[in-house]
C-alpha cells in the first residue's frame, strides 16, 4: 500500500511540474514578441538546453538592440536577422561560446521548423546577436549551430518571409528586408495548448 501511495504522489507531482511549466534545467521559459509590419512572431526561449545562447538573445532584446533591425537573408528552410549593418555584418557586440554539439556542448534541438538558432562566422564562438528561424527542416545544420528557442505563435510571419525575392551573388540577401519594429518580453504569457 506504501509503495502504491508513494507512486500515486510521485505521479501527482510530475502532473503539477508538467502543468506548471517547469523544466529540466529549472529555469524559466520566457517569451519574447518581435512586431514586424507583416505580423508578430511569439518565441519561447529555451535555457536548459543552450543557457548563453537564451541569455545573449534576452539581452538584446532588454537593450532594444533588435528594435528597428531587419531580416536581411532568406535562403532554403530559413531567414536570418539581427546585423548590425541591416547586411550581416556584426551584431550586438558581445560574443559568446557556440552552444553545439560539434564545439563540445549537448545540444540536441533539432533544426527543424519553427526552431531558432544563433548565427555565426567560421568561428565557433562568434555569435553575437544574429539569429534565423528554420521554416523546415535543415538536417545538416543540426550540431552546427545553437539552437535554443522556438516559435510558438507566428511561423507564418516567417514563411512569408522566406518568399520574399532576394538579390546578390549568392541570391540570400532579401530585397525589401522586413523590420523588426519591436522586440519585448512578455509577461504572463501562455501558449495555446498544441493541436495535433
């Protein structure tokens, strides 16, 4: 009879931690907005699974750094954003370790749609505020690159987004580059629950 009660409240509070949002790593999910002349793009962010990552984002978006940034590169399965120069080129001006598994860290949010991940250079540990939402799944990105957030409310903001003509010489550089007009946190917000 012990053994069934301590199953039974083992259960009920996996079923409290689960309903109340906790994670694994213990930290809070934020949420962060980003308005766009053509829609807005509500982001979870992801701690326990690349904490530097979520923290350099939530930095940026606190010091207004992505208000009146753009989305400058559209290439399959993504669109990037975040430069300093609206070209990217540069970004917030703190670079930190990438948070993947081919530069020694467990990372293993997939590339796939809806997924956000920082932007680099060759270097590994050059990510300074850039990011790019997948639209679909990039498989050989995965362990490349630090994901750590996922769209929860607005993907298709960014599949219009993916549509959008582009130019240059690697034809990735988009035309009329889509603003962010503003990125904030949000307080007190829940997702809807997922629809299969």
């Amino acid at each position: 009879m012990k053994k069934m009660m301590s199953l039974v409240m083992s259960l009920l509070l996996l079923c409290a931690c689960v309903l109340s949002g906790c994670n694994s790593g213990g930290e809070e999910h934020t949420f962060v907005k980003l308005t766009l002349d053509s829609g807005e793009i509500v982001i979870e962010t992801y701690p326990e699974i690349a904490p530097a990552s979520v923290k350099l984002f939530l930095d940026c978006v606190k010091s207004g750094y992505y208000d009146g940034k753009v989305f400058h590169r559209s290439i399959p399965g993504l669109v990037q954003g975040g430069s300093a120069d609206g070209f990217g080129v540069g970004g917030s001006g703190t670079s930190i370790k990438g948070e993947f598994t081919e530069n020694g860290f467990e990372n293993n949010l997939k590339h796939e749609r809806g997924v956000l991940s920082m932007a680099r250079t060759d270097d590994p540990n050059s990510a300074s505020g850039q990011f790019f939402i997948m639209v679909e799944a990039v498989p050989y990105l995965d362990g490349k690159y630090a994901t750590f957030a996922k769209v929860v409310e607005g993907i298709e903001v960014a599949d219009e987004m993916a549509k959008l003509p582009t130019r240059g010489m690697n034809h990735d550089e988009i035309i009329k580059k889509p603003v962010i007009q503003k990125a904030e946190i949000l307080k007190d917000y829940t997702p809807e629950p997922a629809t299969e």
